[in-house]
C-alpha cells in the first residue's frame, strides 16, 4: 500500500482522454491529408495489436474455461474448443466448498470495507474541516501506518492472533483487513471532502445542526461518488486478497476464492486445467463486472492514490 | 475534544499496525521460539542474516525483479497512454477500459493465468516458441528463465495503473506548447522530447515509487507461478518472509526480513510522498 496524495484528480469518462487536437491539426496544415489517414491506419492497427496482446491471457483463459479436459490438455493447443463444454463451471459451481468460500469472499470484503468507512470517514472529514493542536501529528500517524506492508507483519501479528487464540477468526480478519484500507479511506474522503465548499457547513452551523449532524446530513451526500469511490476500491483490494486470509485464517471452513485458487494449484494431484481457468474466472467475475459498472469512479480513485498491495 | 473525530480510525490502526510494528522491533531483536521470545540477544539476528549464505541472492533478486518489472510495466504504461491518447474519444474511453482488465485482477489469478499459458508441455507459449522455431524448455521450471517470465507477468497486472496515471498528466500539457514546436520547425521527436516528456516525467517518478512499493512487498503472484523457485531464482525479501512465517520454529530472521521490508517502504513512501507532491505542482 503506498502513500496516497491528498490531491484530487478526476478523470472525466471518455472525454478526458479525448485526442489531442494539436497532435493531428498542425500536421495537418503541413502535410497531404494522405499522410494524416495513413498514421491514422496505423494507429488503429498498433492499437488492436495492443488490445489482443493484452488480453491475450484471459481469451486463452476463457477458451479452456469450455474445453473438456482432454482436449484443454492436447498438443499442439486446439484453439476453439470442439466440443464446447460447461462441465468445468457446472463442476466449479457445485463443488464442495464453492459456497463457503464464496460467502467469506464476499462476507469478509464488504464487512472490511464498511468497517474502514465507519471509522475512516468522520476521520477524513476531520481532517478536510477540523483544525486542532494535534492534528498533523495524528495525520501523521496515519500516513506512515499506509506505508507499512502486510507482508512485513505477517510475523507480529500472527504471534498477536495466536495468543489470544484468534487465528481463524472471522472478525480478526475483518479488523485486520479494515485497517488495511482505513489510511486510504481517510486520505479519500478527506480529499472529496475538500471539494465540497466550507460555506455549505458554515450555513447549515447557522442554522443551528451540529458538526456530526453537518458531516452526516449534509457533507456525506455531497461527496457519495467519492465513497463509491472508497467502496469500490477497498473491495477490490480484499476480494483479492490472499495472503492476509491465507496466513491469519487458515482453517478450511474460513477460505476464500483467492485461498482456493492458490490450494489448487499446489494441490499434488495435479492441476486441472479447464476446471482452474473456470474456477479463476468465476472468481474474478464480480470484480471484473463492478469495475466495468463503475469504471469512472475506479479511474478516479487510482488517480487519487489508492494502490492496492 | 476535535481529535474524538480521529479516535476510532486511530483505535484500529493502533492495534493492527503500530503495535505489531512494535513487538516486530522487538522479537528482531530477541531469539525466539515459535512466537515466543526467549533471549534477548541485541542486533545478532540482523549479522546473522545479513552475512547468512542467501543473503546475497535474496537482495539481488528482489532487486532485480523490482528494476525489471519497472522498467518493462512503465515503459508499457507509457506506450499505451500515448498511444490511446491519439486514438478518436468513443474508441479511447473503450481502449482504456479493456486495458485496465488486468489491473482488477488479484495476483493469484494472474499468477494462474500465466501459469497456463507458460505450460511447459501444453502452454500456447511453447506452442508458439516451436512454430519459430526456439526450444522454450523448462520456462517457469528453469533457474534462468523464471524471474523474467515472473517480471513480464507482474508487468502485465500492472501497467495499467501506470497508463491510467500518465494519460492523466497528458492532459494536462498545455496545447500551446505543442504548436511553438510546430513554428519552430520541429518534428514528432521533438515534441515528445521537449513538450511531453517534462511533463510526464514527474508523473513517471511517483507512479515508479507507487509501483515499487507494490512489487517489493508482492507474494501472491510468486506463490503461486514459482513458489520462489527453481532453486531460489524467485525468492524475494517477501517471499522469504511468508515462507518463514508459515514454516519456520526460529521465526527471528523472518522478523529481520520483515524490518529491512518495512525500513525500504517507508524509506520509497517518504520519497514518493514528496515525487508526488512536485509532480503535482508540475502539471
């Protein structure tokens, strides 16, 4: 997880990354149109070359996804799966532990991400509103805490989990994976907070409503792309999550997708192959459709400094 | 009573992150026996590890992974965003997002999908390696070949976000720029050298820093394409560390390993905190 800037910067949709009139207009003036249409062509031809590159490995996923077994295993590789075949997801869907490790992918995103808005919103609107003596220490705090790594606590707070007997439990995990996402939460909304004009507050203090009321009724409203914002990333991060589930909750009955895929390929038995890209796309399946659904405002919250790791 | 506002997010972050960054400090500095500290034994550990036989390999494979991925998902970042940038409005928001697929990924699945298709007897890799006619061999299974292929997998999960954060700060070059090298004669080279590259080079700096934090503190992707082999040619500071964590009874080189992580992340947050901050004064 790395430092976020408190800057906001928001990607438009399609028209931010509108072309450049400059880039064609004043060659144009200079050159014949052909010369314009050929970089044109070319442009258009580098592109699908980049975009089948690119999505390559998932198109390959997909394709053994709805092989048999047999023939995801042949070589050379077939590419167009003959016969077609749903076995692999119908086996994926009705295995033994699909749905627990489903109900804890899901369980244990949600509850982290609503943890971390609970206690990093009124944090975040804080620190865009509120001036103290205090405060820059405790921003601080919460700065530095964003640049320690899971992976470099994996030792400490395992030896925490253990003495209390909370390995494998479920609410330790959520705290744990909350406070993962709690610095960017508070960097987040304190940086939609910011835009949100101070003159909105100081009227609705005239009118007699209380800071928690303000941030509450007022604030709160004004700023829902940002928590979306907020949402949709920290979801994301724990969705795909595996080491913290994997090391502090180890227990079969507490897996998740990610766990699952991991114990499948170090299964001794060997891998199968149509089976593991079925069960790798039904994983990835949520995120992938709430980031499409929602593109506008993960642009928007990767630009803000929300990366994941 | 202002700092109320703050007490529960500091609650939380207290106890899941600065206490256990405390007792960390302090079992490095102790001998122990599975989670328990048995004697102090002051800076031992960290000699121990340090001039311990892989020390060495450890330091210049996460180097060279962290270098290498870099260069490749920055370079690609960079490619893509200039490319998209002269593509028509509908079909660049369109481009963007089937670009950003991999990105959403979790590093398990990549770690997959990566693993099939550098399947050393089945894979479309070696497929396509045959018909060039090149012997592609043991690929993840062969001690040279590992962490390159390693790297072009962690490049393609992420150059996204480097694309995403440079197309930004193409925006925001001011048009006029480009058409005093117009007047001034020169040609797309130079518009590059002298308008765009100034301007998204702080842009690059930061998104590095971001980047390399993410990638010296990955493991996920390395459990599953390697598991840190063959013969330790994947084997990261932060491999190492999940590896100790989950097998070792003497667990205080992990905690020495998991100090130098934790030292080498704040040292490149600090940093990219203030790349970040000129980069933005900058566009």
């Amino acid at each position: 997880m790395s430092a976020p800037t408190a800057e906001l910067v928001v990607i438009g949709d399609d028209a931010s990354i509108a072309p450049k009139s400059s880039t064609a207009q004043p060659a144009q003036d200079r050159t014949p149109i052909r010369r314009v249409g050929a970089r044109k062509v070319l442009v258009a031809v580098l592109c699908a070359v980049v975009v089948l590159v690119v999505l390559a490995p998932i198109i390959w996923a997909i394709l053994t996804s709805v092989k048999n077994e047999v023939q995801a295993v042949t070589y050379p590789p077939v590419f167009w799966p003959d016969p077609f075949s749903v076995s692999a997801f119908k086996r994926v869907l009705t295995g033994q532990n699909f749905l627990v490790e489903l109900f804890n992918s899901v369980l244990y995103s949600f509850s982290s991400v609503a943890v971390a808005l609970l206690v990093g919103a009124p944090a975040g609107y804080a620190a865009a509103r509120l001036s103290f003596k205090g405060k820059d220490a405790i921003m601080l705090v919460i700065l530095a805490t964003s640049m320690i790594p899971t992976v470099a606590l994996l030792v400490p707070i395992y030896g925490l989990l253990d003495r209390f007997a909370l390995v494998n439990s479920a609410i330790a995990l959520i705290t744990i994976e909350a406070a993962r996402i709690a610095p960017q939460t508070v960097w987040f909304i304190q940086a939609f907070v910011k835009t949100v004009p101070s003159e909105i507050d100081r009227a609705a203090e005239i009118d007699g409503a209380s800071r928690l009321r303000i941030f509450v009724s007022v604030v709160l409203p004004l700023i829902k792309p940002g928590l979306a914002a907020v949402f949709i990333l920290g979801l994301i991060t724990v969705w795909n999550d595996y080491l913290t589930v994997a090391v502090f909750a180890p227990d079969a009955t507490r897996r998740t997708l990610q766990v699952a895929i991991v114990n499948q390929v170090l299964d001794s038995n060997g891998i199968s192959w149509s089976y593991m890209m079925a069960f790798v796309l039904v994983a990835s399946a949520p995120v992938v459709l709430m980031f499409l659904a929602t593109q506008r405002w993960f642009v928007s919250g990767l630009l803000a400094g929300g990366v994941k790791g | 009573m202002a700092w109320l506002w703050f007490a529960p997010v500091l609650v939380l972050l207290m106890v899941v992150m600065v206490y256990p960054t405390a007792s960390l400090v302090w079992m490095s500095l102790h001998e122990m026996k599975f989670f328990q500290t048995t004697k102090f034994v002051g800076l031992q550990n960290y000699k121990d590890v340090i001039s311990s036989d892989g020390f060495s390999d450890l330091v210049s494979v996460s180097f060279m992974f962290v270098g290498g991925t870099l260069v490749l998902a920055l370079t690609i970042g960079l490619g893509t965003a200039l490319l998209v940038q002269s593509l028509g409005k509908r079909t660049a928001g369109a481009v963007r997002t089937i670009l950003l697929l991999p990105w959403t990924l979790s590093m398990t699945v990549v770690g997959c999908l990566w693993l099939w298709l550098l399947n050393p007897s089945y894979g479309p890799v070696k497929y396509a390696m045959s018909k060039l006619g090149m012997e592609s061999g043991l690929m993840l299974g062969n001690p040279d070949a590992a962490l390159p292929l390693v790297i072009i997998a962690a490049a393609w999960w992420s150059f996204p976000y480097a694309m995403v954060l440079v197309a930004a700060a193409l925006q925001s070059v001011p048009k006029e720029l480009y058409n005093a090298v117009d007047i001034d004669g020169g040609a797309g080279i130079h518009r590059f050298r002298y308008v765009t590259w100034p301007h998204v080079a702080p842009t690059l700096g930061s998104t590095g820093l971001a980047l390399a934090i993410t990638y010296f503190t990955l493991v996920s992707l390395i459990i599953v394409m390697t598991g840190g082999g063959p013969l330790g040619a994947t084997t990261t500071f932060s491999f190492a560390i999940f590896k100790e964590t989950v097998q070792s009874v003497d667990i205080s080189p992990a905690a020495v390993i998991s100090m130098i992580i934790l030292f080498a992340n704040i040292v490149l947050g600090v940093i990219y905190k203030f790349v970040a901050a000129k980069a933005h004064h900058a566009s």
